[in-house]
C-alpha cells in the first residue's frame, strides 16, 4: 500500500484515451452520456477522445486526430506524436458503462502502475486469463499474474492500462485490429512479459476470476457493437435513454432504428458476405 506522502509525490501521468475511428460517430453520444453518468472525472488522468479527421467535442475530453490510415498506425501515431503521459487506460467507442466506477481503485492504481513500472494490467475479467495470486491488493481486488503460456488475447483491446512504451511496441505498422490482436498475442508469448489481471471491470457480465478480498466498487461495462453494427447488448442502454430528456429520447430511437434494420454505424445496409473469389482475392494481397 502506498502511503499518502508518497501519492503526493506521484505525477499524473496516466492518459484516459478513447479511441475511435470517424465511421463509429454514431456510438459517441451513448458513450458520453453513459461514461458521464458512472464515471468520477475526479480520477487523476488526463482525457482524449481520438478520432481520425472529423472534430468532435465530447464532455471531459480532449479532441485528438489520428489521421486517416491502418489502425495499428493510427493508434501509433497518437501516443507518439499526440500524447505526453507514460500510461495510457485504453478505452473504445462501444465499451458503454453500466455501474459507477470507483476513483480510489483507480488513483491507487495508476500510482502502484508507475512506481513499479508495470508494462500491462488487463481490468476486464475474462475467462480466457488463467492467472496466479500476488501479494499486492487494490480496492480488496487482487493484483493478479497472467499465465501468459496457457491464457489467450495476451493482446486485446478491452479496457487495459499499458506502460504507452510497451504498447508502442506490440503496434507494428499496417496491421487492422484483428490482426493485430492474433499475431500480437503470438508475439507476447514468445516475448513472455510479466502481464497482470484485475477483476475490475465486468466485461458483458462476466465473473471475477481471481482470488479477491472483499473488493469495493466494482464497474461493468458491455461492448455494444459487433462487426460494425449494434448487436442485443445495446437494449438495456435504449430503455435507459428513453426515460431521460428528449434528446435522449430521439437518440434512443435512433439506436432502436440502426439495431432492428441491422445497419452499420454510418447508416449503411448489413454488408453481404464475401464470395469465395473476392476472399482470394483478399487473402492474396495480405
């Protein structure tokens, strides 16, 4: 446990990003409104709402331009050139909140994350961790060590928080999200990093899967896309916005639209599956 002198001494050196592309507009209203209600901006870190080109002003944030380009560059280019901190809590567009978060957990965190130079802390329970007790707890939440050679999505992009230098390395250029998270996996296997686990963040409902004491505060939030579209995650969030203002109100007829026609975030009809000549036609140009 860290003492409060020693917190005191501690700079906020923690970026919140929130990483999206211009195509995803659609989720940011639902993602603002519902990271204000259960959010504490009290948590000491900074704010970036990143898109690619199209300036947007979101509650909290600061508006940040990737440019347009492969999401492994993107995303590079960011915590080059755009962002100063040293730890970056990642976040996506359709990761909504659905419990009130805890700003005690999260300040203990980012200052147990820097005085111990942590390269990775994945906050999302998931079964696919297999993990091992340590000694150090935050919030009754156990600070656990991934089993890197028996867990899966070593790489993932759920909310994390990452040492941004050790992120910067798992982004090699021109790689799209799902490439990257299966051959980044591949590689941080053979590289075999200390990786840590905390129950924090209920992911879709998810259990805790490690050894926890008690924990206080624990979040929860649910990804309500899927392939570009809103997948049945999204409803609960509807009924929510239908009994607020009327903003809300024509937002959440607007979601209700895009989810029964099974539109894409920018509006667009279901795309139909590939024929077996356009996929070689793809598989070639990998």
């Amino acid at each position: 446990m860290i003492l409060q002198a020693e917190m005191n001494t501690i700079p906020n050196n923690t970026a919140l990003l929130l990483h999206s592309c211009d195509r995803y507009e659609f989720l940011f209203k639902g993602f603002e409104h519902f990271f204000e209600k259960h959010w504490s901006f009290t948590i000491p870190c900074n704010y970036y709402f990143a898109t690619e080109e199209k300036e947007v002003t979101v509650k909290g944030f600061k508006n940040i331009l990737s440019g347009k380009g492969e999401w492994t560059n993107r995303l590079a280019f960011l915590l080059r050139e755009k962002i100063k901190e040293d730890y970056i809590l990642y976040f996506q567009e359709d990761m909504w909140l659905d419990k009130d978060v805890n700003s005690a957990f999260f300040t203990e965190l980012f200052q147990q994350a820097y005085q111990n130079n942590w390269k990775q802390v994945k906050l999302h329970s998931s079964e696919v961790y297999k993990t091992t007790a340590t000694p150090i707890n935050i919030e009754g939440f156990n600070v656990a060590k991934v089993n890197n050679a028996t867990s899966g999505y070593l790489m993932s992009h759920q909310v994390t928080l990452w040492n941004k230098k050790f992120l910067l390395a798992q982004l090699l250029k021109k790689e799209h999200p799902w490439r990257n998270e299966r051959k980044g996996t591949k590689r941080l296997k053979q590289l075999d990093p200390e990786i840590f686990h905390i129950d924090y963040f209920a992911e879709n409902g998810k259990p805790a899967i490690n050894a926890n004491n008690n924990p206080v505060g624990r979040s929860e939030y649910h990804t309500i896309s899927v392939n570009g579209m809103l997948d049945a995650s999204v409803l609960p969030y509807i009924n929510k916005l239908c009994r607020g203002n009327e903003g809300d109100k024509k937002y959440a007829e607007q979601l209700e639209h895009h989810y029964t026609n099974k539109l894409t975030h920018d509006g667009k009809p279901k795309p139909r599956k590939e024929d077996i000549f356009k996929k070689l036609k793809n598989w070639v140009r990998r």
